[in-house]
C-alpha cells in the first residue's frame, strides 16, 4: 500500500458476489476462489426489509460448483444503524452464522482470512437465508494480500 493509501483495483480485488436483488426465499453468492489472496472483506448490504433475513452465512467449498460445501466461522464489523458509515466492534460468529438486524439501509462487513479455510476448500459463498418476505440485499467482496498484486489480475471466479 502506498503512503497515499489503496489503489483498490490494483491492490486488491472486486468481486460482484451478489448483485442487488430481492431475496425472498433465501440466496447464495457466487463462489470465488481465494488462492491467491490472504484476505476476504466482504460487505452485506440491506436495503429495504419487509422482515430480518434469518441468517448470513459464509461456506467454503472444494470448487466453483460448491462440492463438500461447509458452512464456516467468521469475523464481522456490525452497522446496524440505518444510513450510518461507522461499522461496531470487531464480532465473531461460528458456523450457523449471524442473525441480522430487520432495519433497513444497514451492513455487515464479514472479514476472512484465508488461512482459516478448512484444507482443500479455497472458493468462498455467502448464503443469506430469508423467509417469504421480500428483502433487498447486495454482496460485494474485496479480497486483499495478492500474492500477484498489478493491474492485470486473473479472474476469481473460474
């Protein structure tokens, strides 16, 4: 990083996990592969919320496909205040994952780091499970520590 901060597309890695939709019923993210990055910051937004989604759960697999799927423990920064841009304290949710707050307009940043990934399983998911209520909700992950870090990055998700 240099003295002037991140030059995110450079250092780092976009990945469009989820882009906004209505959520009711449940969703999963697309699966991206951490192989070549030490870090997964990956922010959950809420916009409009009929009901709270029941759970916000990352799972780590074998591939992009999701074979041997495991859901798995996480960090996460909370802001659970409408409209708000200053995330709480530093929490941890195991494998059930995290149950959100019904208030709209809010996020969670989930932090991962790789080497916490079960052996074997390198590609990542969120799932947002939900009821029959319509939820409005986005996934957008930033993967830090390349170990290629340039202009030109390969593609995460084959």
């Amino acid at each position: 990083m240099s003295a002037n901060g991140m030059l995110v597309p450079e250092e780092a890695h976009t990945v469009p996990a989820l882009p906004p939709q209505d959520i009711n019923g449940g969703v999963q993210s697309v699966w991206w592969r951490m192989t070549t990055y030490a870090r997964a910051a990956v922010v959950v937004g809420f916009g409009t919320t009929a009901a709270a989604p029941t759970a916000i759960r990352v799972q780590a697999a074998a591939d992009d496909t999701g074979t041997d799927a495991e859901d798995i423990g996480f960090a996460y920064y909370p802001e659970e205040t409408a409209g708000a841009d200053t995330p709480g304290p530093r929490a941890t949710a195991d494998a059930t994952g995290l149950t959100p707050a019904g208030t709209d307009d809010i996020f969670y940043v989930l932090d991962i780091d790789a080497r916490d990934l079960p052996d074997g399983k390198p590609w990542l998911s969120v799932a947002i499970d939900a009821g029959a209520d319509s939820i409005m909700a986005h996934v957008t992950a930033v993967l830090t520590g390349p170990r290629y870090a340039g202009r030109d990055q390969p593609s995460v998700l084959t």
